[in-house]
C-alpha cells in the first residue's frame, strides 16, 4: 500500500522534531555540571543577594551623606587654616615693613648728625675760600701714546723712542717691566712683530718665575724685537734706503 502525501509530510514533521529533541538533551547533557553547581551552592546565592540590598544602601548613603558632609567640614577647616595664614603673612609683612622704616630713620639720623654742616659752618668755609691763596697747578703735560709700529725696520727706533717718553710720563702708571711690556705688545700693530709676540700672551698667565724672559725683562724685550725688527748698524740701514729709492724708481 502506498503511503499518501500527508502520511509523508506528517512523518518528515515527526522526523524533524524528534531530531530536535535529541539535540535539546545534548544541550542539556552539555549544561549539566553548571546547574548540578547553582544546585549544590544555592544558599550561598540566596544569601549574597538577600545581602546585596543593605549594602548598597550602605554605599549610597556613605556617597549622598557621608561624603558631603566630610567635604564640607574639611572645607570650613581649610576656610579657617587659611585666613589663619592669611593674617600671620600680613602680620609679618607689616612687621618688616615697619623695621625697614625705623633702619632708614636711624640712618638719616646718623648722617645728619655726621654730616650735614650747620650754618656756623656754610659762613666759615666761604671765609675760608674767600681768604684762601690760588696754588700754581701741579699738572704734567699729557704725553700721547705712540702709534702703533708700521712695520718698518728703519722705524723700529723710533717706535722705541715714543715707548720711553710715553713711560717716563706714565711711570705710576706702568711700574713695572710686566706693564711695559703689555702695553708695547698692545702697539705693534697687525704685523709680523705682534705675530712674533703673540706667541707668549698666553704666558703672562702664568706664575713671574715660570715666564719666558722676553716677557719678564724690558731690555730683554726690547733687545731681541730690535735684532727681529730693528736696524743693528747704519751699513744695512744703508742699504735698506738704497733699496728702497730702487723701489721707487722701478715703480715710476
């Protein structure tokens, strides 16, 4: 016997749900130990949630009341501290103030009492000034540094010279050989006599003993930048002027 349309629909419905059913006791299978534990620990869960509701209200209540009212003392607490503080700034500051005052007064005292002149005085010095004798003045004539070295041989003396009038002038001055011969150094010019010395600026830093003597000595000084820059004897002076005039007459 065939089997209708509605017996094949009506067995595919019951196929299906049966196939639903076992996977529902898989489901349940799977879940199992999870409420075998809610199972074995249910009052411990009754508890914690029957004790949930006064805690909170404990929280809520420590936040809307507690914590305001601990801000707000805190707050009159600080108001106080700080008109306290307030007050001890002021205090001293008007203190300090006050000393400032009373130190400038006792020194206006003292130098009126050193130093102003009564009128007794004023009418004495202007009797004294009147009566007083003119002194011859004690001034020396100013001597001008020399200008700076050229460069030139057959100036080199000359250059010398200016040296030795300008510290005979200038002796308080330049006291010592050291003074001197900064100052001469300091007027050789750009030339190879102020390279040639260059080289032992750095040593005036160093203690009197340790310095080279050319540094130390005026004579030794002016000596050996003599033999370097100078003219030792009117044969090559000589002949520096004759090779000069041939200079010139080359240029012409």
């Amino acid at each position: 016997m065939a089997a209708t349309p509605d017996a094949l629909q009506l067995l595919t419905a019951m196929d299906a749900r049966i196939t639903a059913i076992e996977n529902d006791i898989k489901s349940l299978t799977t879940i199992e130990p999870s409420l075998l534990f809610l199972h074995n620990h249910f009052e411990f869960f009754r508890n914690l949630v029957n004790g949930l509701d006064p805690r909170l209200a404990m929280i809520e209540n420590a936040v809307t009341v507690g914590i305001p009212a601990q801000i707000h003392k805190q707050t009159e607490m600080d108001k106080t501290e700080v008109v306290t503080q307030a007050s001890n700034l002021i205090h001293v500051a008007i203190r300090a103030d006050l000393d400032e005052i009373r130190r400038s007064v006792d020194t206006f005292r003292r130098d009126a009492a050193a130093n102003w002149a009564t009128k007794g005085d004023v009418e004495a010095a202007k009797l004294s000034a009147s009566t007083a004798v003119p002194q011859a003045s004690s001034s020396k004539p100013k001597v001008p540094p020399p200008t700076a070295f050229s460069g030139k041989r057959e100036e080199w003396k000359i250059f010398l010279s200016h040296l030795s009038l300008f510290f005979t002038a200038n002796a308080t001055q330049y006291p010592n050989d050291t003074d001197k011969i900064l100052f001469a150094i300091s007027r050789l010019g750009e030339g190879s006599a102020f390279k040639y010395m260059e080289q032992y600026i750095a040593d005036f830093n160093k203690p009197p003993a340790a310095r080279p003597m050319i540094i130390s000595s005026y004579d030794t000084f002016t000596k050996t930048m003599s033999e370097n820059f100078g003219i030792q004897n009117a044969v090559i002076a000589t002949k520096r002027r004759k090779e000069q005039v041939q200079e010139q007459e080359d240029t012409r």
